[in-house]
C-alpha cells in the first residue's frame, strides 16, 4: 500500500503531507461518550461506514467515522468526487463555512475544513495507490478511504467577545481568541502572532481571521490581505480589498480587547531637570515624560514590533506574545533613553521604567 507520489524524480507525501498542512498528528486516546456533530447525518450513503471513534489530534479533539469507497478502482474522482459535493450542499445549506486556513490537498488526497459556533466537521479522503513507487510514478488500481470528522479546536483560548455598532446602521460580532503559544522567531524575524478573531457581520457573513504582525492597534487579515480587520480600544474597522466597508465601530461596552493575557508595563522617567546639584530643589527631580515608546523583537532592534504612548504621569503598557523585546522611547535623539531588554512571559506582564537623559549638566 503506497501513498507517496513519484513525479520526475521528486516525492510528494499524498495523505500524510495534506494532514501536516493541518497540523494534525494522530494520538491515540482512551474512548470518551460523544458522537458526531449532528448536521453530520444522515452520513453520505455512497459507502459504508465503520463505527465511530474518539480522536485527538494536535489542534482538535473529537469523533471520526471512516468507510472505504472503492477498491482496485482506476478513478478516483467518481469514488470522491459525490461525498464532497453531499457534503458541501448539505453543511453549507446548515450555515457551515469553509475554514481556507485548514483547506488542503494533492493527487489522491483531500480535506476541506467546515466551522460553525467554534466547532469543526472536516470532510477527507485518502488513497493507497497500489502500483508504481520507488522510481515510477505510483498509480491506480487504488482503495480510496473517506472520513468525517466533527470536532472542536483546543488551541485557541476565547479572550473576549464585542458587539461593535458601525456606521449606516452596520454591525460586527468579533470573538477575539488566543493562539497557542509563538514559536521561536528566526534571527531577524519578529514574534509571530497567534491569535484569531471569529467575526459575525450584519450583513450575515461570518469569518475567521488570523492575527497578523502590525505596527498599531491589532490586525487580522486573510492570507492575501483580500479582508482585513483591524481592533484598537474600543474602536474598529474592516478593508475589504483595500476599501472601507465597515467604518466607525465602536464598541457597546467601550471595553478594549486584549490579543494577550501578557506584556510589558512600566515608567518614563526624564532627567535631569535643572543644572548643577539638584538635592535641595524639589521642583528640579526627575519628571515624568510623555512620550512614543517602541517596542523591538530582542533579535531585530531595527524593525518596530509595536508601538504605544506613555501618559502625563509617565506609564505605559502594552500587550504582546511572550518573547524577549527591546524598549525605546522618544520621537527624536533627544533626550536620549535607555533601551532596556525585557522577557515577557505568557499570562504575565513584565514591569520595565524608562530612563532619558535630558543632557542637562
């Protein structure tokens, strides 16, 4: 039984490269109650199926049901090509949407991920080519295995939820989630962002978004920039390939959303005030300063992670992934700041103050 493709001299993984897509990675798991998601059934009639079994994987957790669709068959897309189509009516018709960031596939292989409330169904097939390899191209006669999976991810932490009112009487239901925690940046590269956003649109759209690097507010997009959703305190904003669609949202609660449960908060202190020795002059102590702070990855002190502004009294916060960042303050040479380097932990907040020399002597 073979499932990689031999094509001019290089291997392509059929199955088990469509499931790294996913980053799935089977476990296996003691047998819990439970059963498929309801708008599963009735299961697509074009096979039999075998008996539903608990299933763990990297990012979900759930129920599969597999059924073996054909055997010694020389055409695939007619043992697969009407389960995807049963599928795609059905759970589409039941306000199920296509999950893109999940979608994957390759010659004898297929997933297509639905979602619905935080809840997956992921329609697969799978093939064991069964002549060729090695040097030859693999192909048919092959058995072709469909699966239905029903699941939720057990990545993603709910952060928050926000009903923003927007211009012309428009609306947005965003629930904001936390990731799993970043990988290692390479050297050069920022933390990489691991949160989502789920969005509910007035006018009956629903959409899932990845968090994306940005220098002000927080930023979720698809992976070409073709929606994109932006969240700063209270206030909100949709692009839809680069025009304005959902313009002056705020939200009801006039609560701010925080991407991380982590970050960096601390003091801009400026000084000194007055020349000569300052002990006997209260009003000559070092004051508070009001100021841009930017926020660099530790290995990249040149491109900005995040930008925020301390207060009138001097303090500043701002919310990032765990990770080793740099902290710079001021808008121009002087006065010149310290760079304190700082390691934010996940569900803490690092404290760090700021330090500027006036230059005065």
């Amino acid at each position: 039984m073979k499932k990689i493709l031999i094509i001019a001299g290089s291997a392509v993984v059929v199955f088990l490269a469509v499931l790294i897509v996913l980053g799935l990675k089977n476990k296996a798991v003691a047998p819990i109650e439970g059963s498929l998601q309801a708008d599963v059934y009735p299961l697509y009639s074009g096979a039999t199926w075998g008996k539903i079994e608990p299933k763990t994987f990297e990012k979900m957790t759930g129920f599969e049901v597999t059924a073996v669709a054909a055997k010694d068959t020389t055409n695939i897309a007619e043992a697969t090509s009407p389960f995807e189509k049963y599928y795609a009516e059905k759970l589409t018709a039941e306000g199920w949407t296509v999950d893109n960031s999940l979608a994957a596939g390759g010659p004898g292989a297929s997933i297509t991920a639905y979602t619905k409330d935080g809840n997956y169904i992921i329609v697969s097939f799978s093939t064991d080519f069964k002549a060729g390899g090695e040097n030859e191209p693999v192909q048919c006669p092959c058995d072709v295995t469909l699966s239905v999976f029903s699941g939720k991810d057990i990545t993603n932490k709910l952060i928050s939820e926000v009903a923003y009112k927007c211009d012309g009487g428009k609306t947005i239901n965003a629930s904001y989630f936390e990731g799993p925690a970043a990988p290692t940046p390479k050297p050069g590269e920022p933390p990489t962002p691991t949160g989502s956003v789920s969005l509910k649109l007035s006018d009956g759209r629903e959409i899932k978004l990845s968090q994306t690097i940005s220098g002000s507010g927080i930023r979720y997009a698809t992976t070409n920039d073709s929606f994109v959703f932006f969240s700063k305190g209270d206030t909100a904003l949709i692009l839809e390939n680069n025009e304005q669609t959902y313009t002056g949202c705020v939200s009801g609660t006039g609560g701010s959303i925080l991407p991380y449960n982590s970050g960096v908060r601390g003091v801009v202190i400026m000084g000194p005030t007055c020349p000569g020795p300052v002990s006997s002059q209260n009003n000559c102590a070092d004051k508070p300063y009001k100021t841009l702070v930017t926020i660099f990855p530790a290995n990249d002190p040149v491109h900005a992670f995040a930008f925020t502004n301390s207060k009138e009294d001097g303090t500043f916060s701002a919310t990032l992934p765990p990770g080793e960042y740099i902290l710079g303050a001021g808008e121009s040479r002087f006065p010149s700041c310290n760079h304190p380097k700082v390691t934010v932990k996940a569900d803490m907040f690092t404290e760090a103050n700021i330090s500027c020399d006036t230059g005065i002597r």
